[in-house]
C-alpha cells in the first residue's frame, strides 16, 4: 500500500502517523508518538481503529535525545508490512520570510531552513532533525516540509512590522504568526461545515497547550494573534502571551538574569502554570478549587475576550466564531465563558449544544455563529505532501 509518513518532532517528543494513499484520498492507518524523550522514554501507537501496535518504554540513557528517538521510532516502523513509503511530510514551525507554501526539501532547501534556526531556536532544529536523519539513509524518499508560518505569508506590512527602524525588518524581525497548519485545516473544514460563514469574516480560536487566535477572511488569514515568536498573544500553558518587553528588560537588567533564565521562564514555567502554580493543564485548573488556579483561567478567559475584539476590529466585525484544539474542542465550560465575553458581538451560545460538543453551538437568533471544529494538522501535512507528490511526478 503506498503510505505517508507525517512527522512532528519537538524537543521532548516525536510524534508520527501514516497515511495509506488509496482512490478515496488519504487513510489515516497509524498513530503513534515518543514522548518523555531523556526522561522517561515511551514509543506508543495505535492503529485506526484503536488497537494498540506498540507501548513500549527506553531508559533514559537509550532514548536520551531527539536522533536516538527518531532511530527507535524509525526501527519499529521498519516492522511494519505492507506500507510503501512514497514520502516524508513533516511540520516545520518556520517558514521564514519567504516559504508561503509547503516546499519539497533538497540540500538548498534545507540550508535555508537551518538558517531560520534563529527565529525559532527551540523548535527549527528539532524539526530539521528527522529531515536530516531521513536524507541520510532515504535519500530517494522525497521529503516535504510544511510550515506554521506559512498560512499567515502575505499580511500587508502594516499587519506584519514592528514599530522598529526598517533594518530589523529587513533581517526577519516581523510577525508571523504560527498555528498556520490548523488555521488552514479549520478554514477548508469550514467550508464544508459552514459554507456561508467559510466565505465571511471568521475568528478561529485554537486553544491547546499552545493557544492563539486567527482572523479569517473569506478562508484567508488577515491577522493572528502570534507574532515573531509563539510567546505572542494568548495565556498558554506555559507561555505568558502578549507580555511588556520592558518586564524582559527588568528581569534581565534589574533582577540579574541571563537571556537563557528568561527563555526558560517564559516558554516553561510562565502563563497558566506560572499563574496559578497548580498546573499548565486547563483540566486540573477547572477540577482545583485553588483560588490561583481560578485566577489562571480568569485571565485566561479574559484575554481570550480582549484578542477576539482586536481581531473583530480587525475584519471589521465577524459572522463567526471557532472553537479548536485540545481546550476548544473539549471544554463546554471555557467555550461558555469566552462566549460570554463575545455577547457585545451578538453571540448567543446554545447551552444544550455546547454540553453536548455538537459543531454548532450558537442559538438560531445569534448574529455570530459558534463552532466547534476539531483540527487536525497531521492530515493538512499529508495533504500537502501528497499535493507535492503529484507535481512532483506531473
Ligand atoms: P498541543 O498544543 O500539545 O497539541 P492540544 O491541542 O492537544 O495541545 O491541547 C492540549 C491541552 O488541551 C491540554 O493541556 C489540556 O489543558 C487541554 N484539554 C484537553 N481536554 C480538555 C478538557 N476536557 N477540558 C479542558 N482542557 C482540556
């Protein structure tokens, strides 16, 4: 069967699916990641229909960082029979100023890649790990690169500048925006889903570990709430959003501590599991009656409200309001709490359908339709490499 592989590789996991290439499009027929890569090392896949294929765990000292993860991941896949790799598509946070597309990956293309390194220096070498590692010992499978960056390619430069002299422009210093894979996937959902809301003005919120908030025009990204970095925007689980640089210049200035004290705090220990010092996680925020655990999700909640205004502001108004990721597709109460906060729009929530977690959550006299619409970037990955795959043999 001629498959895909998909590959997301973070620092601390490597997570991986195969897709069959079959007349009716894309089959989904593995899923599987290691996770605790140098702590506690843990390969596990399921098959589509939820058996499980693999649960099986490493020492540390075996599965200690990223190359020997993707060799272990790579050993076990060679068990499987009756995939043909056709091709490799994987998720690469940066784009940079000039990938507005997925792109296939030869020995430019990777150089280029690398060169981002600098605008994402926690998730770009990661990402370009299992490329490397594949080129090595597959070179004739080819290889896809897709990118968070990318949906957002094409702002305006208003949109897309820092109030800074045009030379830090000039070398990368602009607003990206990330997430782009799931805005793209919800934006071609929506269609189906909600064809007359497809075409209008639209916010996505996803709202998983990582969170921000997508403006959508007529399918199109027109503002994000992400910027040069993923630290942008909304409370994250450990990422504080939209934050005063001058308190970066007073940690580092006044309270003495290095650029890398800093990075950690604010990519791990900051927003909701700073805030409350419970947990990073919304459901043991919801399940704790810690009085900072309600105080995380206030905030939360509070600057979920204040984004969707300024990206209303930004379309001029909004017909519809999505609800994604890991906290948005399966938490009624925030969906309810945030929707409160979006009545001066004139959105009215149904109640009943959001306990029930149906797709469309709003009442029939809301003037903002309300969905709830599960990601899925994997399958957006492989869509865009089979796509490559076929012009490439075009
Ligand atoms: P990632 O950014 O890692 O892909 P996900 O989109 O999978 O994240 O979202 C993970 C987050 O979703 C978890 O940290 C958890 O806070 C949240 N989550 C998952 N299920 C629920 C739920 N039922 N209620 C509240 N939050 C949830």
């Amino acid at each position: 069967m001629d498959s895909l592989l998909v590959v997301n590789a973070g620092s601390s996991s490597l997570k991986f699916q195969i897709f069959a290439i079959t007349d009716a499009g894309l089959e989904r027929r593995v899923k599987g990641q290691i996770g605790g890569i140098g702590t506690r090392p843990r390969l596990q896949a399921k098959a589509a229909d939820g058996v499980v294929l693999v649960d099986r765990s490493y020492e540390p000292e075996v599965v200690g960082d990223l190359p020997s993860a993707i060799s272990a991941a790579r050993d076990w896949l060679l068990t499987l029979e009756g995939f043909t790799l056709r091709a490799i598509g994987h998720r690469v946070v940066h784009g940079g100023p000039d990938y507005a597309a997925p792109v296939l990956i030869d020995a430019v293309v990777l150089d280029r890649l690398a060169s981002y390194q600098d605008l994402a220096p926690l998730h770009q070498p990661n990402n370009l790990a299992p490329i490397r590692q594949a080129m090595a010992i597959n070179p004739d499978v080819p290889q896809v690169a897709c990118f968070d960056t990318a949906f957002h390619h094409g702002h305006p430069e208003a949109v897309n500048c820092y109030a800074m002299p045009r030379s830090f422009y000039d070398e990368g210093v602009r607003r990206y925006g990330f997430h782009g894979l799931s805005y793209e996937y919800v934006a071609e959902r929506l269609r189906d889903v909600a064809p007359d809301a497809a075409r209008g003005r639209v916010i996505v919120a996803h709202l998983g570990s990582g969170a921000s908030m997508c403006a959508l025009h007529n399918g199109h990204s027109a503002e994000t709430t992400m910027g040069f970095t993923a630290l942008d925007g909304l409370p994250m689980g450990t990422r504080p959003g939209q934050l005063d640089p001058g308190v970066v210049l007073h940690l580092i200035l006044q309270r003495g501590m290095s650029a890398q004290a800093v990075s950690d705090l604010l990519y791990h220990e900051a927003g909701l599991k700073g805030l409350s010092g419970v947990s990073n996680d919304m459901r043991d925020l919801l399940a704790s009656d810690d009085p900072h655990a309600m105080l995380a999700i206030d905030h939360f909640i509070y600057r979920c409200g204040l984004n969707a205004g300024m990206l209303a502001a930004a379309l001029g108004g909004i017909d519809a309001f999505v609800f994604t990721a890991g906290v948005g597709e399966n938490s009624a109460p925030i969906r309810a709490r945030i929707t409160e906060g979006l009545a001066w729009l004139g959105a009215e929530l149904d109640p009943a359908a959001n306990d029930a977690g149906a797709t469309l959550i709003s009442t029939p006299a809301s003037k903002v339709a309300l969905y709830v619409v599960p990601t899925d970037e994997e399958l957006m990955i492989a869509r865009h490499t089979l796509a490559l795959l076929r012009t490439r043999r075009a």
